[in-house]
C-alpha cells in the first residue's frame, strides 16, 4: 500500500522534474545562450589552438542543451521526490505543498547555492583544460559536503526543537551549517582560472544566468510536485479524478 | 474556497502519515542510482573521467553542462 504512494510519488517527481526543466531550458536559452556565444567568441579570438567542431553550436544551443537540462530536471525531480517521502511527516507540521517548497529550498541551496558561491559555474574559455580532473574533484565533492552537511543540520534541528523550540533549533541548525560551510570554503583550495581580458561583466551575467536557471529549476519543481503530492496524498472529497486515486494512496 | 474563508481555524494543514523506511528504500535505492547515473552523464562524462571514449557526450551536452554549473573543459 505504502510502496505504490512511494511510487507515485516518483513517478510525479520526475514529470514535475520534466516540467520545471522545460521552464529552466527557457531561462537557460534566453538569459543564459547569448554569454555563452560571447564567451565562445572571446575563446575563437584567443585560443591557440583551434579544436574541430564534433557537434556544431546550433545544436549544442539547442538540442543539445534541452537534453542536459531536462536529463537534469527529470533526475533531479525523482531524487528530490525519494527525499520527499521521506521528509513527509518528519519534518514538522507541514503539509505536502510546504513539505515540497521547503525540500526543494534547502536543495537549491545545498545542491546548487553553496557549492555555487566557493566554484561558480564558467563560461567557455574560464577555465584551463589541464586542471579539470582537480577542478571536477573540488565540485563534487564541495556539493557533497555541502548535502550531507544540510542533512547532518536538519538532524541536529530535530534533535534540539523539543529543548529549544522549533524556531530556535531551526537557527543553531542553520548557524552551525552556515559555519562549517565557512570553514569549507576557508580550507578548501581556490580555483581562479579566468583568463586575462575576459570581460568582468560577461563573466557576472553567465553567472547570475546560471543562477536564475537553477533558481526555476528548483522554484518550479517545488510548486509544481507540491501540488501533485497534495492531490495524491490529501484528494478533496467528491473530485470523481482523485476519488479513484484514494485507494491507490492510502 | 469560501468555507475555508469562513472557518479560519480550520485550515490547518493536514500533516501527511509518515511513509515507512522499509517502503522507500526500495525505489530510494533503485531509482537513486539510476537517477545519478543520468546526472553523471550529463554533469562528468568525458570530462574527467569517461565511460565511454570519444567526445561525443560532452560536446553535445556542452551548453548545459556550462549553464547548470558543471565544471565542463
């Protein structure tokens, strides 16, 4: 009984993984495309050496990017929808729309934000080719500190709400986070690969472009697979559609 | 609509049963895998490390591994 809402949960995930990919794919080609080409165009002029194109940038900017950020999307959905199962009903008086939002707040920030603010994401030609084995070390593993630090937080939250209260549990949670994370980007190793006379405000608009997508990413799937869980899990009383469901979830 | 409107107090959300470990981990274990792996390719893949040779998956994922973050080339 349980397992089949695990499993329609998922299955919701993804397709509101699905459907906020498409919204962040538009921010991705309207905010984001026009400072990659830029960018593309600084790499052409200063290269030393000219590679062959494999894929040409017509489809990259478009075929190309679709699959990677829905791919994403989609993955990214099912994941946070398994976390939901589990966050429902355990992280306080929530419901699943709040349970959804908040969920998927804490992963823009743990999944994106924070490994974001110590290795922002780059533009063509930032970035030398020889270190990314280094560079590629670094990011993950900044992300994973970061989501199992987020984890070890909302534990220790918990632990302390029936001493503290909630509200101040939440704080020293979020205090205790915001500090080994600080140590993190303290002790782990700087990466300042930008080339000399790339433009400072390109730079910042790939970035802040990067931004907005995920910030879509995460904003749509929480609303989107808030409402889905809500209909499935809480179906209002005479709707014939989600009457049907009522077995399937209870 | 309107009743919810009328009755403020009882608009307290629902708080959903938990779901049980034991009916999670199943899908968690299965589908998190799976779903890692789809981010593997689109994030790492001939990058750093490649499953398989060539260039063919990390140029036509290029875009998006640039704008959603990944450290790409």
């Amino acid at each position: 009984m349980n397992s089949a809402t695990v499993r329609g949960l998922l299955v919701r995930g993804m397709l509101a993984g699905l459907a906020a990919g498409v919204l962040a794919l538009i921010v991705a080609y309207f905010l984001g495309e026009p400072s990659v080409d830029k960018a593309i165009g600084f790499e052409d002029v200063h290269a030393h050496e000219h590679e062959t194109e494999v894929v040409s940038r017509s489809l990259q900017s478009t075929a190309g990017l679709a699959t990677g950020v829905l791919v994403y999307g989609v993955a990214f959905g099912g994941i946070a929808a398994l976390a939901c199962c589990f966050a429902l009903g355990r992280v306080g008086r929530f419901g699943p729309r709040a349970t959804a939002l908040l969920l998927s707040g804490c992963a823009l920030v743990a999944v994106y934000v924070v490994p974001f603010l110590k290795y922002p994401a780059n533009p063509p030609s930032v970035g030398d080719s020889d270190t990314i084995g280094r560079r590629t070390a670094l990011y993950f593993l900044m992300m994973l500190l970061s989501v199992l630090l987020a984890l070890a937080a909302t534990v220790l939250g918990r632990r302390l709400a029936p001493r503290l209260g909630t509200w101040y549990a939440t704080v020293v949670a979020v205090a205790a986070f915001a500090l080994v994370i600080g140590l993190a980007y303290a002790f782990l190793p700087v990466v300042d690969e930008v080339p000399a006379g790339f433009p400072a405000a390109l730079l910042w608009r790939f970035r802040l472009s990067a931004l907005a997508v995920q910030a879509v990413l995460w904003g749509g799937f929480g609303l989107l697979f808030g409402e889905l869980a809500e209909r499935l899990l809480n179906p209002r009383p005479g709707a014939t559609a989600s009457a049907e469901a009522v077995p399937a979830a209870r | 609509m309107a009743q919810h409107v009328a009755r403020p107090t009882a608009t307290t959300p629902v708080v959903p049963a938990t779901l049980p470990l034991r009916a999670i981990a199943p899908w968690a274990v299965f589908f998190g895998i799976l779903m890692l792996v789809l981010l593997y390719f689109v994030g790492a893949e001939q990058g750093a490390t490649s499953v398989f040779s060539g260039t063919d998956v990390h140029e036509w994922v290029h875009d998006a591994r640039h704008l959603l973050g990944f450290p790409c080339h």
